[in-house]
C-alpha cells in the first residue's frame, strides 16, 4: 500500500469532517439569531443534528481508515473482518442519515411552497374584493 492510500485520503476525510463541523455549527448560530416560527425552528434543529451527527461519524471512519489498516489480516483475521464490518455500517450510517437530511429537506420545502400558495390565494382574493365594483358599479361616496 502506498502512502497516499494508507494516510492522505484518511486524513482529508478527517479535515472535511471538521470543516463540515464547524460550518454546520456557524449556520445554526445564523439560523438562531434569525427570527423563525416553531416549524421552522424545528426543522433547523433537526437538520443541525442529522449533520453533525453524520460529519462526526465522517471524522469517525477517516480515523478507522488508518486504525484498520494496523490491524494485520493474517494475524487477527476475525478482528480483522469484524472491524471493516463496522467501518462498513458506518458509513452506511452516514448514507441513511444523508438520505434522511434529503427528504426531510424537500418535505420542508414542499410545505413552504404549499404555504406561500394558500398565502398568494388570499392575497390575490383580497386583492379582487378591493378592486371590485361596489353597488351599481359607480363609485361610493369617498371614493374617487
């Protein structure tokens, strides 16, 4: 095995993890300063979570990656197949929690769409009322 493949990529796993880290931790203190209604707060702590729990476990399996590769297949075979067993379900963890933060994030994005629609009816119907003729079509008193 070379270099590159034994500790490069493992640690730029490691790095990108702490990256994600730190900007998922920047974008809640953004979304917490900004003013939101239950639903919203909701579905930010929610997506907060999914992230950091999955960035972690990121940061995680870089470090399994070096760890795993100590362990000699020869001498420890079982200890061997359990723990890349494990490495395995990790990241396969991190895949469900990805596929997790996707949907969750479209059915957000379904119910504001949904809500701006319903906001747009009403505007447009009291839009309509106001700009209807009144009585005889003539205007009222006070009106112009």
């Amino acid at each position: 095995m070379n270099f590159v493949t034994l500790y490069l990529i493992p640690l730029a796993i490691v790095v990108l993890s702490g990256f994600l880290m730190a900007w998922h931790v920047r974008q809640w203190r953004v979304e917490q300063a900004g003013d939101q209604n239950a639903d919203d707060h909701r579905y930010q702590r929610g997506r907060f979570r999914r992230r950091m729990q999955s960035s972690a476990m990121l940061c995680l399996a870089g470090v399994a990656m070096v760890v795993g590769q100590l362990i000699r297949a020869k001498e420890q075979p079982s200890l061997y197949v359990f723990f890349w067993w494990g490495v395995a379900i990790l990241v396969l963890w991190v895949m469900a929690l990805a596929l997790a933060d996707i949907l969750a994030t479209r059915q957000h994005i379904a119910r504001l769409k949904r809500q701006r629609i319903v906001e747009e009816a009403r505007l447009r119907a009291e839009l309509a009322r106001a700009n209807a003729p009144r009585g005889n079509g003539k205007p009222t008193r006070g009106d112009p």
